[in-house]
C-alpha cells in the first residue's frame, strides 16, 4: 500500500500576512481506502537560534542550540475520524495565523533563513492512524511578511551615504606599489532600502597608480545571540554583485544596482533575546601576482593587494 500526501495552496509563492487566510488543500493518493482517527491541520512558527563557533566562545559553542523563541502554535480539525477512500482525495481548507483579537505568542517577524537565526512558519498535516499504523504526514513552509498595519504606508526615500575609498583609508597593510602610487575611489551608496527595491548608487575611480582587477559589492548579515549574559555575534556572507571586471576608465560613473534575495533577507531586527542587521562590503581588488596564489580567499579577509569600505544598511519593509 503505497500513499501520498501533499499540500497545496492556491497562492503559488506562498506569501501571506499574518492576518490573511491562509487556503489550499490536502491532496490524498492511496492505493486503497484507508481508516484514520482524524486528520488535523497545525502551523508552527518559530524563531531558531544557534551559535555555530566563530565569534562564540568554547562554553557557547558547546550549548549550540538555544531555546526557539515560539511566535504561534495552533491547529485544527480537517476531517474526523473516519475513511479515506481509494484514488485522489482533496480536502480544502483555511486557517489565520492572527485572529483579530487573538492573543500571540510572540511578534510575528518575517521569514528569514541565516546562519544563526532562522525564522520560519511550517504548515503540517497529520493523519493519525492508531497504535497499529504509523501516522502519516506532510509539511510545507509558508513565507509571512509583516502586516499592512507593520509597515510603513509611504515608499523610503533611500538614505544615501558618500564614501571615499583610498590608501590612507585602509586599516591593513597595502603593497608598497599600491600604498605608495595612491588611489582614489569615490561614490555613494543606499544605506537605508526597502525591501522591495535594489541597494542603488553610483562609484567612480578617481585615480588608481595600480591596475584593477575588479570591484565587488558585498551583501552580508550580522546576527547577534544573546546567550545567557552574553552577546554573540556573527557575520557571514549573503551574496556578491561584481561591479567591474578589469582595470576601470579613470572619472567613470558606474551604477550600483543590487537586488536583495528574498528569504535570505528580512527588515532589520533589534529583539533582545537577538538581532538580525546588514552591511555593505565594498571591494577593490588590485591586479598583483600574489592575488593569484589565494583565489578562493575569503573576501572579507585583508589581504595586501585589496582596498575595503563597509557601510551599514538597514532594511525596511513598505507597502
């Protein structure tokens, strides 16, 4: 006997809000009919957190896990004790994940899947079938954005920071022909962005004595947990948008233009048991034959032949 259970919903990108109903249904393929002692529907939302080294201490890194913090945890009846007949079954439903009215467990924050933090919202059908049977079961993961009421009615102005880039700016050693030849790099950047829009700007090498070899836009996170009396944080990288590949025209514009991945960001969080924030890493990478021997470096670490400027970014969500 061979079933198959799936679940569907009429939304096919599978955002809500929480206060939207949220419908589909449970699709049943069974080679036979099947008895069941009743078919429940439940969503769980949650916020994970976990240290995995790094920045965290030997006592930290051993504790690992911390407690999920539980934003909703609630279920209901799709059918009653009964029989499922052989072939294809559907069983509609709907259910809020926030009742007008209704007291939460805790603030529903936006789907965001991180290093250390991850937040997600899983639907979970369980058809139980007694002590003879195993229970069968299906789960799927919704993605919740904030409600109406959560976010801001008027689209950001994106807050624009000016940054210069040159050699006396750099807090690690440059090689001697960088650090002496010189350079400029000048532009200005988007340090406040809804989430509905790209990170926008421009840059311009002024002046480079050195070659480029290229310019990279860095998107990371910083995810700070609190355990017990301590903060731990960890900043890890999200993606990379290469703006240049070469060595640049000198007093040429060149756009930024960096869309942002949906589940791996989500507006910036200051909680207290945790926090979720962003930055800009901007890269020049200079042509040197050493540069050659570490090509799969991280980029965030110094190297010789690099120039660096990180700027904050913070993330909202508009209507």
């Amino acid at each position: 006997m061979s079933t198959k259970i799936v679940l569907k919903f009429f939304r096919s990108n599978r955002i809500y809000r929480p206060s939207e109903p949220v419908e589909g249904k449970i699709v049943i393929n069974s080679n036979s009919s099947i008895s069941h002692h009743g078919i429940r529907l439940s969503v769980t939302g949650s916020v994970s957190l976990q240290v995995r080294g790094g920045s965290a201490g030997v006592i930290e890194s051993f504790y690992g896990a911390v407690k999920p913090i539980t934003i909703v945890n609630k279920s209901i009846e799709v059918k009653p004790l009964g029989k499922i007949g052989s072939g294809t079954t559907e069983l509609p439903f709907t259910m809020v994940l926030k009742q007008t009215g209704e007291k939460s467990l805790g603030r529903f924050y936006e789907t965001y899947h991180g290093t250390d933090v991850s937040i997600q919202y899983l639907f979970t059908v369980d058809i139980a079938r007694g002590y003879l049977y195993k229970s069968l079961s299906a789960t799927m993961e919704v993605i919740v954005e904030s409600d109406k009421a959560d976010v801001l009615e008027r689209p950001v102005s994106p807050e624009m920071a000016i940054f210069y880039i040159t050699q006396d700016t750099q807090r690690h050693p440059l090689l001697p022909e960088i650090k002496s030849g010189g350079f400029r790099v000048t532009g200005r950047i988007s340090t406040l962005c809804s989430l509905l829009d790209p990170i926008s700007g421009e840059l311009t090498v002024e002046t480079s004595a050195v070659p480029i070899s290229s310019i990279d836009i860095h998107l990371l996170r910083v995810e700070s947990v609190l355990i017990g009396e301590k903060i731990v944080t960890e900043t890890s990288l999200i993606q990379t948008t290469q703006k240049a590949d070469g060595d640049i025209c000198r007093n040429l514009t060149l756009p930024i233009y960096v869309i942002l991945p949906r589940l791996l960001t989500c507006p910036s969080v200051f909680a207290g048991p945790f926090s979720i924030e962003f930055k800009v890493f901007i890269v020049i990478s200079f042509q040197s034959e050493l540069s050659k021997l570490h090509k799969k470096s991280d980029p965030r670490t110094p190297r010789l032949w690099l120039a660096m400027e990180t700027l904050p970014l913070e993330l909202v969500r508009t209507r």
